[in-house]
C-alpha cells in the first residue's frame, strides 16, 4: 500500500509527528503521552487501531463516534433461500455453513454467492469493521479509533483518523499534530507515515529492537521522511544502548536522546498520568529537553 498522497510542505502550516517503533512493548504510548503534555497547541491522534491504548492515559471524552465501513459483506436471507447449495459449492473461503448462513470472520466480501444465487437470496452489503472517535482531553482533542475484531482495512481507518485530526487541527488553528503510530512496519505503519514532517522511532536496548530499528529507518528513507530516534529504557543494557547510538551516527539518523528505565512511568499510568504530570521534576524535564530537540528538528526542516 502507498501512503497518503504527501502535501507540499511549503504550503503546510501544520506539522506532523508519528511516533512509531519497530515494535511492540518499546515504550512508544508513554513517550507520545508524555509529549503531548508539552510543545505548542496541537491535535493528537492515534493511528494504532488494532490496540490504541492512548486513551488510557488521556482519559478522552468522546464527543462524537462515527463508524467505520469499508467493503462489503454478504448476507442471506433465509426466507429467500431454497437451499439449492450453489452459494456454499462456489464459495472458495469457507464462509458459507452448512445451513446456508454466513461465517462473517470468513467473509472475504468477494460477492460470488450473490453472483451464482439463483433466488437473489444472497446479497452484499456495507461491512462494518469498526468505529472512531473525536474527543477531548486535558492537551488538546483526540482522535482515535477501535477496529472490529478479525476485520481487516486497518490502513483505511488509519488514514481516517489521519484526514480528521488534520481537519479539526485547521478547525482550531493548531500548529502541531501529534501521532501515535503503529508498531511495525507494515500496511498501518505506512498509512500513518504518508505526509508527515517526522518520524520519532522509540527503541529499547535489545537485538530484536536493533534489527526493527533497521528495518523502520530503511521505511523512513525510502518515504523520505525524516526520522530521529529516541532509546527508552537505556539503562537495561549499555552496550547496545551504544550500538544504537552508533548505527544512527553512522547512518545520519539524529538522537533526539535517552530515557532511562525509570518506575515513575508505571506509576504514572497507574494513575493514567503522563509521567510529565507524575513526574515533573524528574523524568519530566528528561522528556523536555527531548521536545526542546525535536522541536529544534522541525524548524529546521521548515525553513
């Protein structure tokens, strides 16, 4: 999948910033918590609509919930039915049943029961495969979103909540959209990152988070994003703190730093808090001096 259509940024006033990870468990909510407590007024969304989890630090007020259709599926009546099996003979994905009914996990929308139904008793209709949210929240709005369970369009709905928090950003005259990418590297990550003025990739000091780190920076180059990178938990191992920090100078990948492991991140989601707000004297001005950085990033790719 391509990513969004990419604006030109000499006519964009908004900027955006996707932060993502090579993968999951690196820390990547808490830092796009903690930064959403700083900066300058901004529209956050959350792109990670398999498992958003922002909402439970930001506690939002959902003030409005749209659904989210994308394809179809079918449908068959049983009144029209005459059982002639035609749908379930033609049906490549097992999703017709025995009793002529429709095993929607299996649906994959392709309409051939409704092609070779004799009695139109098998029709296709809208599929509805999730919903999103507009809210409110102590930094600003939020939009986020919940994907149904086993249903598939995850970029589309990405790329949804993309197109709305860019619209209520103009709405409220924001400078800054704040993006909570997926994990990964795949269709939603690719779907969060068309456009955006920066990738901030979260990494813990492991192999595996070295080897995903690689693979995020070979997707950023080949969008022509630029990307910085920030090491959570840094102090679990050194020597691969290092070598992270090497491979981005090696490479031209700019440090926006480090973050050691820390318990106030815990205790600060225990009381679904930004460590910002937890921990403000500590980790706080940790997490300020790395937005000082990133800011500094994009006004320099703005000029």
């Amino acid at each position: 999948m391509s990513p969004a259509s990419k604006p030109n940024k000499n006519a964009k006033a908004i900027q955006e910033v996707v932060v993502i990870s090579g993968k999951g468990g690196t820390g990547k909510t808490s830092v796009t918590a903690a930064l959403a407590a700083l900066g300058p007024k901004k529209v956050l969304a959350d792109c990670d609509v398999d498992a958003a989890d922002l909402h439970l630090v930001l506690a939002p007020d959902n003030i409005r919930t749209e659904d989210f259709i994308a394809g179809e599926r079918a449908f068959i009546n049983a009144d029209a039915c005459v059982g002639c099996g035609l749908c379930l003979e033609h049906c490549r994905y097992g999703a017709v049943s025995a009793q002529f009914e429709i095993i929607n996990e299996n649906c994959e929308g392709c309409g051939v029961c409704a092609f070779v139904c004799p009695e139109d008793a098998a029709v296709m209709l809208p599929r509805h495969c999730g919903v999103w949210h507009i809210a409110k929240t102590r930094f600003g709005s939020l939009v986020h979103a919940r994907l149904g369970v086993a249903e598939e369009n995850s970029g589309k709905l990405v790329t949804t909540v993309r197109q709305a928090a860019r619209k209520l950003a103009e709405e409220q005259g924001a400078s800054l959209i704040l993006t909570d990418g997926p994990p990964g590297i795949g269709c939603p990550v690719i779907a969060s990152l068309g456009g955006a003025d920066l990738a901030l990739a979260v990494a813990e000091p492991t192999t595996s988070a070295l080897h995903d780190l690689k693979r995020v920076h070979d997707l950023t180059k080949h969008f022509d994003i630029p990307l910085m990178v920030i090491i959570n938990k840094s102090g679990i191992n050194e020597e691969i703190t290092k070598t992270i920090g090497d491979y981005c100078k090696d490479n031209g990948v700019e440090m926006a730093g480090t973050l050691p492991y820390d318990n106030a991140f815990t205790q600060a989601q225990i009381r679904a808090l930004s460590v910002v707000e937890y921990d403000p004297e500590g980790r706080g001005r940790d997490l300020l001096g790395l937005w000082n950085r990133i800011q500094a990033r994009l006004d320099q790719d703005n000029q």
